[in-house]
C-alpha cells in the first residue's frame, strides 16, 4: 500500500510514531554519552580525594620509605572494598608496586604509562589508561616525606567497564520511556487527527486540497463578482470577476478589513444583524451592482458572510431584452388575434357576396395601421420605442380598448446616458398599469389611453393617462414605488412601479403622480438630458 492511500490519521500516526522514535533515540544516546561522560569524570574526581587521601596516610609513607607491602596490606584493601574502587595501588619511586588487589603482583612495575606527571613533576590529576585489570579512570597523586621529596605515588581507579554497566542502567530507563511516549503519541496523534478532520468535514488532506482547487477554479469561471469576509470582517476570498466589477488587486486586498477595502460596503452589518439580503442594489466603487448576501454558518455559530453580485447594467440589460421579446411576442399575439377576426369577417362577407364591404374593410384596416406605422416613424427616432408603442396599440385593440399617441410626440436620438431599453420599460410598465386601471371600471365604452412623449426642453418627458379607477388615497407614492406594493390583490404584482422609480433615480429624474378616484390617473417621468 502506497503512502498516499493510507488515511490522514494513519500517515499522522505514522510520522509522529516515526519522528518520536528517532528524537529519542538521538536523546537516550547524547543522555548516555552524557551520563557515561559525568559518571566518569566524578568517578576519576572521587577516585583523586582518596588518592590524596592515602598519600598523607604515615603509614603508607613508611610503608614506601620501608619498602614493606605488609604494613599497609590490609588497611588498602579495606580501604578500596569500602570504596567500591577495581584498585588501590601504591607504588614507589621507580613504579614498583608495594600495594595491589592481586598480591602476585605486588614487586611489579605498574602498568598505563600514566605514573609520570606524579614521580617527576608531584602533580596531582586524573588520567584514563589501560592497566592489569583493563581500561580504567584513575586518580593519581605523588606521595611525599617528611622533607618533601617525592618517594611514590597512589592510584585509585574504577574500571570503564563498570562505569558502562552502571551507566546502562540509564539507559534502559530511557528506552522504556521511549515506549511510552510512542504510546501516548499514537493517542495524541489518533485524537488530533480526528478532530482536524472533523473540520474539514471528514475529507482527507488531499480531497480536500481538491475540493478547494475545484472551488477556486469554479469561481474564477462565474461571471458574478463572488467575495467573502470572516467573523473578524477580514475579505478572506474575492474571485476574478469581484476584482474586475470593482477595481481591486486580490493581492493586495486579501486579509486586510472590509471596511478599508470597500468602504461603499455595509457586507459586515450582517455579522450583527444576522440578517440575509436578497436582491439588493449597491453602489461600490461607483459601480451600481445587484446582490445577494449570506451568512456563513458553522456548529450554529456565525464565522463570516459571503455576497454574490452583478453589475445592474447587464441586468438591466437582460431584463429589457426580455422586455423586448415579451413586446414582441404582445404584438404578434395581437395582430394574429386582431387579423384572425378580421379574416373572419371578410370570409363571411366574401359567402355573402358582399364585394365592396370587403374591399372597404380591407382598405380601413390598412390605412389606419399605415397610418400609425408612419406617425411612430417621424416622430419617433429610436425604433425600439416606436416598436413598444405600436405593440402596446395593438394590444389595447385586443382588449377592446384604445391607446391614442398626442400629435405632438416627438422624440430624436436619445442622450449617450440614456438607454433605450429603459424607456421601453418605462413606457410598456406605465402603459400597463393604465390598461388594468381602465378596465376595472365597467362603464362603456373605455375611455382612451393617452400617451405623450416629448424632449422638447431640458428633459425627456414621458406622459401616460388614463380614466381609470385612479389610487387609493391611503397609498403615497413612496409607497407605491416599493417592490410588492400594489392596488391589484394578485400575487406577483408590484414590481413595474419599483422598476420604474429605480431608472428614474438611477437617471436622477423625477416621477409626479396625479390621481382622483373619479377622474383618473396621470403619471409623467421627467428625464433630464444632461447629468449635472
């Protein structure tokens, strides 16, 4: 099996129980070269004391003075055994022994090559050599007479050997608690390894660097702006589309407060209201977005928010091209309805014989909608308008109502600043709204819808008129312009006002309400040509 398919916890378990060894390993041998190192020097130390010890001892010096073993026989040996020492050996000026643990060796020169320092310059040390009874640390002292003079030296040694076994000692301590860090690490690195995979919801390391790399790359891929902040309001991770709709350097922003990076931005509230928010148009860095806000949820605990947005403009975009192929459609619908009624007709007049009738119905039919056809031309310069207008005309004929354009519309190229599409929802929502304020009133015939539109002056001006119900009283414009808010108790109403009020802002213009229960209602839209 590969490194790669064991699990996280058992390559956790794995490098901890490894590296613990070793580190131990590397501790229990510095600690017994240490340990052998300190054992040793205080063992030659402790060894020098005694040697200086025995070298002041009289009857040691008579002993060597004498050159008689017996003398002090006894008391060294009871000496070294009291001492645990491998040896105490006296020996005179020459390096003969008058004293040793083995008695056939008394007479003999000593061994190690280590008596110099003390026969000939009186010093006292410690030395390591190899003697009779094998590689020793010694301590070695010169023995004087009464008249000072150097007549032999004592040497007082522990063998290494014994130093070892005593120094092992240690060293299996060590290695027994070598097992029981391994033990506890296996713990500690099962424990560990479990709870950092539960934060990251039981991936393992490499599926979740995956999943990361999958979702940076998904991402960068989506058009909206997409960024995130933590519980401390830290911009944690903003893609390729956020930098680009806003202007900023994902370098430099990453990490730094929100507040410093958009100070446009209220995103933090959120970690204080606990509120989302769907839907919600902003200005950051001048440019005006739609977004979406989210809170990011942990355990029940808030550790941060993410917002989605988009630029208002493409979305304004889609929407009135939808607002299009809606007018379109509207109109096609109509004029298929409206022929088919009129073939009907002529169809029954055609089995009647009735020749000229036909060919008047046919004549009426075509003047009036070349009639209009030509009006929308020269008055109108942008033909997506003069489309909305002749789409909504047919649709009044379908709904047995009337939609009159004043004579005195007109309206050349529209200002750089303003969109056509806008004006078409302008147009289609407030044409809309007078046909279902029409029809709710049950006198016939239908009073006319009036439309007027104008750039004389300063401003294009926008007027529609109907003879409608007219707004209730209890509802100011304010409120009527709200999203959801509307006279009509069908689900889904309230949305063509909202849109109307949000171009006539995003445009700086002005929308004016005239309305009274009996006689109707006005609105006109007031936009300015230039932005001041």
């Amino acid at each position: 099996m590969s490194w790669r398919n064991l699990s996280f916890r058992r390559r956790l378990l794995s490098v901890m129980t490894i590296s613990g060894i070793g580190k131990l390993l590397i501790l229990s041998f510095c600690a017994f070269l240490y340990i052998k190192h300190w054992e040793s020097q205080d063992s030659g130390e402790k060894a020098l004391g005694i040697a200086r010890f025995i070298s002041q001892s009289p009857l040691v010096i008579k002993a060597v003075e004498q050159n008689a073993p017996r003398l002090i026989e006894n008391k060294i040996e009871r000496l070294r055994s009291s001492i645990g020492a491998a040896f105490i050996v006296v020996g005179n000026i020459d390096g003969i022994r008058i004293a040793h643990p083995i008695k056939e060796r008394i007479g003999k020169p000593m061994q190690g090559g280590d008596n110099q320092q003390a026969l000939q310059f009186g010093q006292s040390y410690v030395s390591y050599a190899k003697g009779s009874l094998g590689k020793s640390v010694r301590g070695k002292t010169p023995i004087f007479d009464l008249d000072g003079n150097i007549i032999g030296v004592v040497s007082v040694g522990y063998l290494l050997t014994s130093i070892d076994t005593k120094v092992s000692h240690f060293l299996g301590f060590f290695l027994g608690m070598a097992v029981l860090v391994i033990f506890a690490n296996a713990i500690i690195a099962n424990f560990i390894a479990r709870r950092f995979q539960q934060s990251i919801f039981g991936f393992e390391p490499e599926a979740f660097g995956r999943l990361y790399k999958e979702q940076q790359v998904t991402l960068s891929t989506l058009r909206e702006g997409v960024l995130s902040i933590d519980a401390d309001g830290k911009l944690r991770s903003i893609n390729n589309s956020a930098c680009e709709i806003l202007g900023i350097d994902a370098n430099i922003a990453i990490n730094k407060p929100f507040v410093q990076v958009l100070p446009d931005s209220d995103l933090t509230k959120l970690l204080v209201t606990h509120k989302s928010e769907h839907d919600i148009e902003l200005l950051l860095n001048g440019q005006a977005v739609i977004a979406n806000r989210e809170l990011i949820q942990m355990d029940g605990k808030v550790i941060g928010a993410v917002s989605s947005f988009r630029r208002k403009d493409e979305i304004s975009e889609l929407t009135s091209q939808l607002s299009q192929v809606k007018q379109y459609a509207d109109l096609l619908r109509s004029q298929t309805h409206e022929h088919r009624n009129k073939l009907n007709t002529i169809s029954g007049l055609i089995q009647l014989g009735k020749i000229e009738e036909v060919q008047q119905i046919i004549g009426q039919e075509s003047l009036r909608y070349q009639k209009l056809i030509e009006f929308l031309r020269e008055s109108i310069s942008e033909p997506m308008i003069a489309g909305v207008l002749l789409g909504k005309s047919e649709r009044a004929r379908e709904l047995g109502l009337t939609l009159n354009i004043e004579e005195g519309t007109h309206l050349d190229t529209l200002p750089e600043h303003i969109r056509a599409e806008d004006i078409v929802t302008i147009i289609g929502n407030l044409i809309d709204n007078a046909f279902d304020a029409t029809l709710t009133k049950q006198e016939l015939p239908y009073s006319p819808v009036i439309v007027s539109i104008t750039d004389i002056g300063q401003d294009v001006i926008i007027e529609v008129e109907d003879k409608g119900c007219g707004l209730p009283d209890s509802l100011t414009l304010e409120q009527l312009t709200q999203k959801g808010v509307s006279t009509k108790s069908e689900h889904g109403r309230g949305v063509g006002l909202h849109l109307i009020h949000q171009l006539v802002e995003q445009y700086r213009g002005e929308l004016t309400v005239s309305s009274e229960i009996e006689t109707g209602t006005v609105m006109t839209i007031y936009l300015p040509k230039k932005l001041s």
